[in-house]
C-alpha cells in the first residue's frame, strides 16, 4: 500500500529548463564562450552545485568557480521566484494524493531555496512536508541515497514510497532502490492519465 510520494522538482512539478538555459547562456555569452549543447546536457544529471564546477572544468572558463556561481545563480534566483511554470495537471494530483491521505516531499538535484521559492510562486509548497537535496548527501541521482534518506526523514519504507520523476536515468536509480516509480512526461493535464498513474501507484482518485 502506498503511504507516501517522492517529487522530483525540475521537470516533474515545474518546467524550470529554460531558466538554466537563459542562465548559463547568458553566462557564456557575457565571457565570450560559445554555448555547448552536449556540456549543457551533460549538466542535467549533476547537481546544480557540481554542475557550475563542471561548467568551467568543461569549457576552460577563466572566471573563479565562485563567480561563475554567483553570476548564474544570480539569474536562477529572480527565475524560481517569478518565472517558473507549473507543469500542467500537477496541482489537480497532488490534491488528489494529499485527499488520500498520502504523505508528500521532495527530493531534487537542485539548490533548496530555489526549488522552495518555485513551489511558494505556485502555492503547492504546502503539500511537501520536507524538500530534501543531492547536496544534502554529496550525491547525484545516479545514487539512490537521496531518495532513500528522504523515505527515512518521512517515515515510510521504500515499498511504501512511490517517486514520480521524469528523468528515465532518476526513475532506474530509484527503481532499482525498491520504490515504485512513476516516469512522468511533463503533462498531466488529461484526467484519464492521472487517474491511470494514481491506480498504478496504488492510491485511489
């Protein structure tokens, strides 16, 4: 029976790629170094801590690490706060879990103020009784422990703990952790397919 739910922030509750891209674009531009897609991609399974690390190890950039950060993060902070967009369906399921009694956190790669000021800007911070991070732990997502620790912070097995992520490499890690996973496209918007996820997850719409 399932009892509790891990989110995933960046892709699975908000559509926040684009602030990344405008950021670390913007970055470059301003030092003069061309935007690397394949870099950019590469990004996306580190934390955003190591990646900014990876960033300038990558791309030779002459800047401190710690204006590199400053600068970019600069940018990430005025987004999560103002300019994030929820992802469609998202408020319509966690209503649905929370009237089912299921306990909610997220868990997310991301730095916890920004991931914290884009669920306040939505109003659904009030489902999360915990937002949990890789950085907590000195982990990335190819690791299970930032799932595992954030069951053990709610108090529930992995059994009993279903995440709900859209990175397929995430939703392996997790799976193969013991939790029931949820590969969400970033749309759930259509009734019908939220309704299929919550039956799959074990929690009546």
């Amino acid at each position: 029976m399932i009892k509790a739910a891990i989110f995933d922030v960046d892709g699975t509750l908000i559509d926040s790629l684009g602030g990344w891209r405008t950021a670390v674009s913007g970055y470059l531009g301003s030092a003069g170094v061309p935007f690397d897609e394949d870099v950019y991609k590469r990004m996306h399974r580190l934390t955003a801590e190591k990646a900014i690390s990876y960033l300038k190890r990558e791309l030779s950039l002459k800047d401190p690490e710690s204006v590199i950060r400053e600068r970019i993060f600069a940018s990430l902070e005025v987004f999560y706060r103002e300019k994030t967009r929820i992802v469609p369906g998202v408020p319509e399921l966690l209503e649905a879990l929370d009237r089912a009694g299921v306990v909610m956190a997220a868990a997310t790669s991301n730095r916890r103020e920004f991931a914290a000021a884009a669920l306040r800007f939505h109003g659904i911070d009030r489902y999360f009784s915990r937002i949990v991070t890789c950085d907590d732990y000195g982990t990335t997502k190819s690791e299970p422990t930032v799932y595992l620790r954030t069951a053990e912070l709610i108090g529930f097995s992995p059994s009993e703990t279903v995440v709900f992520e859209d990175s397929p490499h995430a939703a392996e890690t997790a799976h193969a952790a013991g939790f029931p996973v949820e590969l969400v496209s970033g749309d759930l918007s259509d009734g019908g397919v939220r309704s299929a996820i919550l039956r799959r997850a074990g929690v009546g719409s």
